[in-house]
C-alpha cells in the first residue's frame, strides 16, 4: 500500500501560519545541518554578515537569514536583506530533490534573484549542490516522494 501524498505546496501551507522569527529559527537549523559540508568548503562565506531573504511562493512564505560562526542563523531584527531569492515551494522541492537544474527554473522565470546578484547566485549553486544521498535516509525518501507529487505541468514548465 503506497501513502498518497498532497502537492508540496499544500503541506507547506500551515508554514504561512507560524510567527516568522519561529519559522527562521528552524529553517537556520535545518539548513546548518544540511548544508555544513557546503559551509564548512566557504560556498556560503558571502552569506557571512550579510542578510538573504528567501521567498517561498505558495505558500507566501519570507525568510531573513545569514551567516554567523559557521552557522545560518535568522538575520537581526532590521537587517536589509542584500539579496532576495524568490521561488516556488514545488520548485525548490525539484531543485532539492535534484529533479530540475535550477538554471532551467532561473530561465524560465520562476526562480527569482534580485539585489546582490554573486549572493542570490551562491545561494543557488548551493541548494543545488546538496547531495540526497547525504541526507537522512527518511528525508531523501520524504523528498523524492514530494517531487513524485508535483503535477506535471509545473514539473514540465521547469524542465
């Protein structure tokens, strides 16, 4: 029996409902661990000192997040972002889940860099530079089966 799984975008939708200062402080958490070979190899040192905010479109979720001891940590309180990258939650679950170049998303417009193009870039070649297989075996399964579900024709309007 397989567990039929909603659209990424609609399990993400509680997201939207979180405080935002919650909602950072767990994606800092999460992606420190995900990315600390990518930290650790200084593909993030623009980052360092430095806000990005990460827009995900449905759900319409904003995050501000830097670089701080190593670590990606919510960006302080007023902090301009340097660069913004905007994208779709079923995107960045194809992007993840390496289903789709994010160059191929970047060309057809729905992923979005704006401000400091070299940190919204670096942000991208990283998210695209994490391996599934180093993630947790119950994450990988967790996203490839999210990347199953995205329709196709957002799956075809990215690739």
């Amino acid at each position: 029996m397989r567990l039929v799984l909603p659209r990424p975008a609609h399990v993400l939708r509680p997201m939207q409902l979180m405080p935002a200062a919650a909602l950072e402080i767990i994606v800092a958490s999460l992606s420190t661990r995900v990315l600390r070979q990518q930290i650790a190899d200084g593909a993030l040192d623009l980052l360092s000192g430095r806000a990005i905010r990460i827009v995900i479109r449905d759900p319409d979720v904003s995050l501000r997040l830097t670089l701080r001891d190593g670590r990606i940590v919510p960006a302080p309180a007023g902090q301009d972002a340097a660069a913004t990258v905007t994208a779709f939650a079923e995107d960045l679950v194809l992007v993840m889940a390496q289903r789709v170049d994010p160059d191929t998303l970047f060309f057809h417009r729905r992923l979005g860099v704006q401000g400091d193009t070299a940190l919204g870039l670096a942000v991208k070649n990283v998210l695209d530079s994490v391996d599934p297989a180093e993630l947790p075996t119950p994450v990988t399964a967790l996203l490839q089966r999210a990347a199953d579900h995205v329709p196709g024709d957002v799956a075809g309007a990215s690739g």
